[in-house]
C-alpha cells in the first residue's frame, strides 16, 4: 500500500510539475509592467510638437510609447512589407500622387468616440501640413506633392498615428493601451483597452519611469523596480556576460557630427576634410564603445543600403595634415555634446585629441551655440526616410525621388559631398529585461512592441 502510495504520488507530482511547466508557457492575463527609458517627452502626441510648435527630438522612446497608445493606417512587418491596421485596404488614384485609404469600420478611441475618414483626415494633416487630406466617405484621400515621399513608409511610421486631438494634453488613440495618468517628461501609466480592435492586450498595465540615466535604469532592473530598460551601447558586453537577458536591433542609430551651416570658402572645406580624416573610430570603439556599433562613413548603415562598405571609415592622419597644412588661419570650433550623456562627453573629447594631432582647434562644451555638434540620430527602418530625415536635421534638402540603390547612393554622395554630416557610428538598440517578461519584441526600427507581452513567474 505505502509502494502504490509512493508511485501514485511521485506520478501525481510530475503531472502537476508538467501542468505547471505548461502553464507557464502559455500567455497569462494580468500583471504590470515597469519600464524605464532615457526619453523625457513633454508631450504625447506623435506629431513630435510641444507646446511651442516646434518639432520635439525623435527617439526610439518615443516611437514605442507612440505604438502602444495608437495605430497607424498600415504598419510593416519584420520583412518591411506593408500590412493593413487602421485601413483595411488602399489604392491609386487616376492623376499622380493621390491615394485612397478605407478605414476599418468599428474601432473606437479610447474616449469612446468612432473612427471616422474625418477625423483620421484631420490627424494627418495636423501631422503634415504640406499634405492635401481629406475624408471621402468611409475612406481618407491622400494628396502631395513631395516627389521624395514613399507614401505607405511615412503612413507606417509612429509620427503618422491616428490621434484624436483634445485641450487637455492627453490624445486620444485607438492602441491597445490608454492612458490613465500623464507626468511630461516624468511618468506614464497606461492601462489595457478592453476592446482593442484587435483583441486585449495580455498586460493588465505598464508604468513607464522616463528621464532615466543607462546606470538608473540598470540599477531598477537590478532591484527589480523595473521589467524592461535600455542598455547603454558600451555596457552591452558587460550586461550579456552577467547573464542577463538581452536584446539588440540591428545598427538603426546614427551616430555623427553635423554642422550648423554651409562650408563658406575653400580654406574651410579644406578643414573639414581634414577632420573627418583625423578620426580614429577603429580605437573608440575598442576603447569607449567597447566593441559596440559599427565604425562608419555612411550615413545609411550597410544592412539597409548595401553600399555602406563602400565608404571607408578608417583615419588617414598624414592625408589631414596635408589638409590643414594648405590653410594659414586655423579657427576654434566649438563642439556641442549632450551633457546628459557621459559617453557623449568621452566621444568628443576624443574627437578634439584627434583633431589636435592633425592640427585642429576644437572645443567641446555642453553649451547650446556651437559650430558643429556630435548628435545621436534614429534611424526610420525605410532607407529613403532615414536619408530624408537625417538630411532635414541637417538643413539639406534630399533631391532625389525615390527609386533604386543608384539613386539611394547618389543622394547620400550628394549629401555627404555638402560635408554638412560626418558620420561616425552605426550603433544598435539594446535593451535588457527580467525573465518574467515574455514575448515582447523589437520593431526593425528599434522600438519594441508589447502589444503581445505577458508576465510570467520566475526570478530575476
């Protein structure tokens, strides 16, 4: 008896670890998440304007939050093809550069409000004004008159979601969360939209700590305050060697120093030349990124443009001497970093020790005014919007219409030849997380998605 007793239990108990085991495997309902990030938006809206109208930094941040509050018309999937969301489907129009978009019928703002052709119109033309949108029915019709515009890429990105706009700086979306409770640039709760359009998200909530430095956020995920952080490019190697569970993107983030103006004589296009040529990137990588990111003198990373090799990034320091050598009168530039950033300070600082030894004068500061500033760029996951948008942050129109890699790489050998941009480093997202949470995932553009994520039980 104490023999079946025995077997019948030890049966029993693997049974129950099986189900358990089972269970865990499957998605569960319930939970908050808690998320930290470096980002500190003043505000919501996916436009990216603030309060002054002006246009507020892009950033992998922001482009999450953006997804879990709103949908886009179409979205993409992990290949770069085009998926309906908010329209259902779309269609050219007889003329040139106009399209029709049905919208999906029964899905609500999280004020409850229908959507509507009117409003999904009015969203979009609030998000570009150089745009002709309007409502047709049940479909929104989309005119321009920008040959550069690859229309279902832009319709894609999070600064196109459909928002309906209100006084009380909280936008209304149709994404699988709403907000409950908005800080700027401190604190976000969001809670899950029962009815989603495309069913409830698994999350009961997510909390999100904005305004948090790479070490702040290490520390949270340490003490378990937080499920979900970002992860420094040059802490990538340390963080993956402690075991801890970690996700990176391919290079979506560009790294470079952009002047604030045209080259205005000959003797500084000589100058310039020759600071591109005096910088090391093989030994900041090894020393300050810490093997981290891609030395580059592209603007497009190879993945997404194919060429990017054909650009050599390596110093050439007799060649930057020569260079200056031809100029008489050496200026100062000030360099601009952002003095949040330790690894910003570091980079210029080096990047000023280089330029010395081809016999340049820079100084960093952390001052606004400056002649040339080493910025951090994010990358759309569509190689003629990055180009685009890397060329407007610099004041350069990109000329080109979008068609093949030949015209892709002439438009970047037009802009580069402007030496408006120099490029420095293609760096990847990375982000670490607990084990509790699963099935999250990141986005080609380096944003992660929690539509379908869950909790589940374990030890950090």
């Amino acid at each position: 008896m104490r023999l079946f007793d025995w077997r019948w239990f030890v049966v029993n108990s693997m049974m129950v670890g099986a189900l358990a085991a089972s269970a865990e495997t499957r998605p569960q309902y319930g939970g908050v998440l808690h998320v930290a990030m470096r980002a500190a938006p003043a505000s919501l809206d996916p436009a990216d304007l603030d309060a002054a109208n002006n246009a507020q930094p892009d950033s992998f941040g922001r482009r999450s939050l953006a997804m879990l509050m709103f949908d886009t018309l179409v979205s993409t999937d992990e290949n770069g093809r085009v998926q309906p969301s908010l329209a259902t489907a779309w269609q050219a129009l007889p003329g040139s550069q106009r399209s029709q978009f049905r919208v999906r019928p029964g899905v609500k703002f999280h004020d409850g409000t229908p959507l509507t052709a009117e409003i999904a119109a009015a969203s979009l033309r609030a998000a570009n004004p150089s745009w002709n949108v309007v409502a047709d029915a049940d479909s929104v019709v989309i005119a321009w008159d920008n040959s550069n515009l690859d229309l279902l890429a832009e319709l894609a990105l999070p600064r196109n979601a459909i928002v309906k706009r209100t006084d009380d700086s909280k936008p209304s979306g149709t994404g699988p969360f709403r907000i409950v409770d908005w800080q700027p640039g401190k604190k976000l709760a969001l809670a899950a939209e029962e009815s989603h359009w495309r069913g409830r998200p698994f999350l009961d909530a997510i909390e999100v700590e904005m305004g948090k430095s790479f070490r702040d956020q290490m520390t949270a995920l340490e003490l378990g305050r937080a499920q979900l952080v970002e992860v420094a490019p040059e802490q990538t190697h340390r963080v993956s060697q402690e075991g801890r569970r970690l996700a990176s993107s391919a290079p979506v983030e560009l790294l470079a120093l952009i002047f604030a103006r045209d080259v205005a004589s000959p003797e500084e296009k000589l100058l310039r030349q020759a600071l591109a040529l005096s910088v090391e990137r093989g030994s900041m990588r090894s020393v300050l990124l810490q093997g981290a990111g891609q030395p580059t003198a592209s603007i497009l990373p190879n993945w997404m443009s194919g060429y990017g090799f054909v650009f050599s990034p390596d110093a050439d320091l007799p060649r930057a001497r020569q260079a200056r050598e031809q100029v008489h009168i050496i200026p100062t530039w000030t360099l601009r970093y952002d003095g949040t950033d330790p690894l910003a300070r570091l980079l210029a600082e080096r990047i000023a020790l280089n330029a010395k030894d081809a016999g340049l004068l820079l100084q960093p500061t952390s001052a606004a005014a400056a002649e040339l500033r080493l910025v951090r760029i994010p990358l759309a996951s569509d190689p003629w919007i990055a180009l685009t948008d890397v060329g407007t942050l610099a004041g350069l129109p990109v000329g080109k219409k979008p068609g093949g890699v030949e015209d892709l790489y002439a438009t970047e050998v037009a802009l580069l030849a402007t030496q408006r941009v120099i490029p420095l480093f293609h760096l990847p997202m990375s982000y670490a997380s607990a084990v509790t949470l699963r099935n999250w995932t990141l986005r080609p553009d380096g944003s992660w998605t929690l539509a379908d994520a869950w909790l589940g039980i374990g030890k950090q």
